[in-house]
C-alpha cells in the first residue's frame, strides 16, 4: 500500500451532502476484475452526459479546481460496500478525502487503498468551502503524524481522529493481511477450543 | 453488567483483543459473488496464498446474471466475463460454487437463509453492503470491502473496531396493508440515511417478533440504509422453525446442541445500548420514497417536504433531489402515473413477496401504461413459485416471472430503467441512476408495488384491500 504522511495541495469542492458510492463509480462500471482505470469513470453521470460529453457545471470538468483533496458534504460514500469508489477516487488522484461525515464501510475501503478520510466539523467544512470558492487556488495542508488539516490561507487547523493502528498502517503503507497473518497461531488456537 | 446481543456474539468471536487496536474477529462463513471477488483472489495470487478454509466460503453469480434465458451464454461480454472468472477462481480455490444453472443460485442474500447456511450466533460477511439481511437470524452479519474480502480469503478473519449498539424498538400492531418494508422505510425516514452510521442495531418490540423471517430480513436487510452496518433480530422460535431441516442446518445431536446455545441469544435485560429508540406500529402507513436517498420517504397520504423545511446547509441538495425526481415541493404523490414496477432484489424477493403480491393480483391486470418486472430471488424461490402455481397467476395479470438475480435493483444487467422513467421498486436504493442513468427509483412495499402495477399510478394500498 501507497504511504501517506505529509500533503500540501489545491482541493475539489463538491458541496453535495449524501453522496453515495453508485455517484462515485456507477454500478455498470463494476465489471472490471483488476483494480485500475476506475478513475476514467469517477463520478460519471455527473462528469458526462449521455453522449459522453463533458457537463461544462461539474466541479471536476471545470479547470479552476484541481489538486489531490476532495472536500464533500457530509454522509459521503454511502451506499454500497463496494470498494471500486474508493479505487476510482484514487485513481482519479485524490490521496484525501474531507466530509463532516462519513459512512462506515467507505472509511474502511479507503484506508485499506492509501486513501486519507478526514471527518471536520461542519462549521469547518463549510469553512474550507468558502475560502476555496472565494479563492480557488488556495490550499489546504494535512499532516498525518500531527493529525492536522489546515486551511493555509486562513490558519484555520483542525485536529482530526484517527484509529492509531490505522496511522501507523498508512505511515508506514502496512495492510492489514500482514498483521493478521503474524497471528495465525492463534487464530487456528481459536479453532480448536470453540 | 448484562450483554447485548451484538457483545455476546462479537466476544465468542474475538481471536485477539488488544489496547489500540480493532479486534481480530473470527469469521465463520464468508459469501462471495463475481463483482467484489475478482481483485482479491487476484490478491490472493499475487500472496501466494491460499484461502484458509474453503468449506467456510460460498459463492453464488447474482449481479451480472441476465434475468432471461439463464440457459444460454451471457451476452454481455464483461459481464460474462466476470461470471466466468467466478467460475475460474472457485475451482482454482476450492470454493463451493453455486452459479448460473444451479439449482441453489441466486441473490446471496437469499440463499444462505434459504439453505440454511445463515444461522443464529454466526459471524458472517460478504463484499456486499446488504449482508446485514443475515442478522435477521441473531447472527453478525455485515458487508465488507474487497481487500477484506482478501482478508478473510487468507485468515478468515477481519481486523474490525467492535461497532456502538443502538435498540430500535417498534411496538404494537401494523394497520392491514403495512408490512416489514414500511416499518423499515418508515425508521430510515425518521432517523435518516445516516442516523445508523457507526452502530451496529437491534430490532426490538411487538412488532418486531410478529413479523415472519422474511419480514425480518427486508428490516435487517435495509439497515445499511440509515448507514448501520449491521442490524439484528434475537433468535426465537419463528427462527428455529425457519431453520430447522434445511439443507446446511445442524442435525440430529448437533441440532440439539445449537439450540441450545441460540436460546441463550438475546440481550440482557441490564444490558446498556449506546443508543435506543423507539416507535409505535400504529403511527406508520404504506410508505413510499419521493427523492434520492432512502431517508426521503413519507407516508403514502403524506406531501412531499418542502425545501425551506429543510436545514439551511441542505436545501442544495435535498432540491437537487427533488428536481432530479421530477417533483414539485409539497406535492401528494398519489395518482402520479408510473412506467415501471420492480419486485425483486435482496430486500423483497422471496416466496413470502411474491405470494403476497400474487394474492392481490389474482383476477386483476396490469395497467397498459407500465412495464412489470418480478424476479424471484432465487431458483429455489423460482421453483416454489412455480409449484404453487404464483407464475401462472402473474402470467394471467400479465407480467412475467423472470429467472433470479439482482437485476433492476442495480441494473448491472440488461434491466434497467430508462432515463426519466418512473419505477416503483421493492429494492432498497432510489439514489440517482441506480436503476439505470436517470432512472427515477420510487421505493415500497411489495404490495403498494403490486398496486401500481395494476393501477398504473401511485396508490394507497389500503383502499385496495
């Protein structure tokens, strides 16, 4: 896995809140069976119109905003389990994602891919909306090792949570397979005794 | 201090407990289909691994399966594709597979309780987010992402933070009309798509206990959709009926055995939930979704929320979804005209569904307007439905009983709803295109399905019957 540590970068602003997984990558995009090129289809129906052409209103088709942080209203990457969306996004070439919320399976799938989600406060949020919206080349920082997010522009800093073994997986770019593996004496222990 | 129901089940499970992080929790079966697999088998290569215990592990193809003409080749090349490499992948794994053609294929949600692999005190998982429809059965059961899917390939088990616990309690008796899929729907429109996040839930009460197994799992099944990932129902005797003699169910001694441990699954009555609510049975009518998440739904009779009624932050989005459905703020959506009625997906596609919706059209015929779609949730569903003669009931309406898959729930086959296009869905997800690109997805019960499909508009059931 990818490591994450240190980020300075523009952001995507996608102010929509509820944002579910068959948004990021539609179901009929799911019937690739390695994990690469997800990215083309990120956010499809919203990107493309039905002739493929690019919907000139969508954020991401707009050149204003780019850089590697998406930033979504709150409830994002509800839906599905599928974890095609969390390859799309990085693919795409998003390494953070930043909601006030998120949905539990989402989180966990993008962890699992490098991918950073950050859960703010709304307050914060519609903050970091604001500040980009007024000035698009603003930046955003985050820190992993000091679990801060920062708008550059303002000073204003969030301290963000992270599950600790989750940190040091994604320093250090450990899965999770590994860590179980180093316990299969106990897991076939577990076996035996129930 | 008592136990939940969820603690007592996560604890016989947890292989390693330590300060800092998740737990190691042991996964005794694993479902798998072709569109989460394909990339962690691939992982599995990749390892040199094997998957631990095969015999822990089934496979069905559901999403990508066309829902006609099961006996000829797929069409669709990268469907066909995938289910091929299911195949592959089970015989090189030694995986149990129970694809196109089996008498036991089907929604993966379906044939495990149906076999009798779903039973009370298990852990279960599956890449698939409607896996909480297991714990209608007092069994943890929740969907997974493919590198866990990976995970609990090589391990059989899942690195996973024991989840807070919320009792949903629902008491008293249903009006004639109102079933499982309203009381679920009705929950998610009270507490919001995202009112579950972070729990794992218990449904409780009187109304609760009276529902049949298959009520139970349309309730389970939907919990993801207020953002739980896993909900469940204490084992009782409704369960061990439901269980009892199937295919995968213990026997004999062993049977004796289980039960007796299942009797011991319920929470305690010191036990403490994170959190806890509760509803009256008597408060919810025939519900029906009118934007693009399942939170946004309202009593059949009720009129569309307005967008100034909602929190200032949100009126973006709830408009966007108001205007993507073709609606108009505060309007009834009684009478409005359909084009398409689904009956199917993991949510409502069993035998209980469909001879609930043949009951109601017997004698009656489909409105010219709409396209009707029923599809059984499996081949064993499909085989019940035909010996009781339900096929030649919908034949005569005038619909078709289709072959099992996920179908229009996601439309990852050839079903799909057109741009624009109305359809009253029995699945579990209206967001925007899932039923095709610019679909419009209203979702309810079987029966208010039924109607509309008869009907050719939107009806309050309960005039019907």
């Amino acid at each position: 896995m990818k490591k994450f540590e240190k980020l300075t970068s523009q952001v995507v602003p996608l102010p929509i809140e509820n944002i579910d997984t068959d948004q990021i990558i539609p179901a009929r995009f799911l019937k690739a069976t390695t994990r690469d090129g997800f990215g083309d289809n990120l956010f499809r129906d919203w990107r493309y119109d039905a002739d493929n052409q690019p919907k000139v209103d969508f954020v991401m088709n707009n050149p204003t905003f780019s850089g590697k942080v998406l930033v979504a209203g709150k409830n994002f990457g509800c839906g599905s389990s599928r974890e095609h969306a969390a390859w799309a996004i990085q693919d795409y070439g998003f390494d953070v994602v930043i909601s006030s919320f998120f949905a539990d399976i989402f989180k966990g799938n993008a962890l699992n891919n490098g991918v950073l989600p950050i859960q703010v406060p709304e307050e914060f949020l519609q903050k970091i909306f604001s500040v980009v919206f007024a000035n698009p080349t603003s930046s955003l920082s985050v820190d992993l090792e000091a679990q801060t997010v920062t708008i550059d522009e303002t000073g204003d800093s969030y301290s963000f949570e992270i599950n600790p073994y989750k940190k040091s997986c994604l320093i250090n770019g450990y899965d999770d397979i590994d860590f179980i593996l180093s316990h299969k004496r106990q897991i076939e222990e577990f076996e035996k005794n129930r | 201090m008592g136990k939940t129901l969820v603690e007592k089940i996560w604890d016989a499970h947890v292989v390693k407990r330590e300060e800092g992080f998740p737990d190691i929790l042991y996964i005794d079966t694993h479902l798998i289909h072709e569109v989460t697999s394909p990339q962690a088998f691939d992982g599995l290569r990749k390892r040199g691994l094997p998957v631990l215990r095969p015999s822990q592990t089934v496979a069905t193809a559901d999403h990508n399966v066309p829902t006609l003409n099961q006996h000829l080749p797929i069409k669709e090349e990268l469907s066909r594709y995938q289910v091929d490499m299911l195949t592959k992948n089970t015989a090189e794994f030694g995986v149990e597979l129970y694809g196109l053609g089996h008498p036991y294929q089907g929604i993966v949600h379906v044939i495990g309780p149906e076999l009798g692999i779903t039973q009370p005190g298990k852990t279960m998982v599956c890449g698939d987010s409607h896996t909480s429809t297991h714990g209608a059965f007092g069994a943890i059961a929740f969907g997974i992402g493919t590198s866990q899917v990976e995970q609990v390939f090589a391990t059989q088990c899942l690195l996973q933070q024991k989840p807070k616990t919320m009792k949903i309690e629902v008491n008293g008796e249903l009006a004639a009309g109102v079933g499982a899929k309203d009381i679920i729907l009705y929950i998610i429109a009270k507490i919001s798509a995202a009112g579950g996040t972070g729990y794992f839930v218990e449904y409780a009460g009187s109304a609760i206990r009276s529902l049949s197994m298959e009520g139970r799992m349309t309730i389970c099944n939907m919990s993801i959709e207020m953002g739980a990932r896993g909900g469940l129902i204490a084992p009782d005797q409704t369960t061990f009926d439901y269980v009892e003699g199937r295919e995968f169910a213990p026997k004999g001694e062993e049977w004796d055995k289980a039960l007796q441990y299942w009797k011991t699954l319920y929470s305690d009555d010191d036990a403490i939930f994170d959190a806890v609510l509760e509803f009256d049975a008597a408060d919810i009518q025939p519900m029906i979704t009118y934007g693009t998440n399942p939170g946004m739904g309202i009593g059949i009779t009720e009129h569309i929320p307005t967008t100034n009624s909602q929190p200032e932050s949100e009126r973006p989005s709830y408009q966007k979804a108001i205007d993507y459905m073709g609606f108009q703020d505060g309007e009834s959506v009684i009478g409005k005209a359909v084009d398409y009625v689904f009956i199917g997906s993991c949510t409502n596609s069993r035998i209980e569904d469909l001879r609930e919706v043949a009951a109601f059209v017997q004698g009656k015929q489909k409105a010219e307007n709409v396209e009707v779609w029923i599809v059984p949730g499996s081949k064993q569903v499909e085989a019940q439905a035909k010996e009781e003669g339900i096929d030649k009931i919908f034949e005569q309406a005038g619909f078709a009983l289709r072959e099992p898959g996920c179908s229009a729930c996601l439309g990852m086959n050839e079903d799909k709803i057109p741009a624009g296009k109305y359809c009253v869905s029995t699945s579990n997800r209206n967001f925007e295109g899932r039923q095709g690109p610019n679909a419009r997805t209203m979702l309810a019960s079987p029966l208010t399905a039924a109607a509309a499909a008869v009907t050719g508009k939107i009806v309050d059931i309960r005039q019907l019957i």
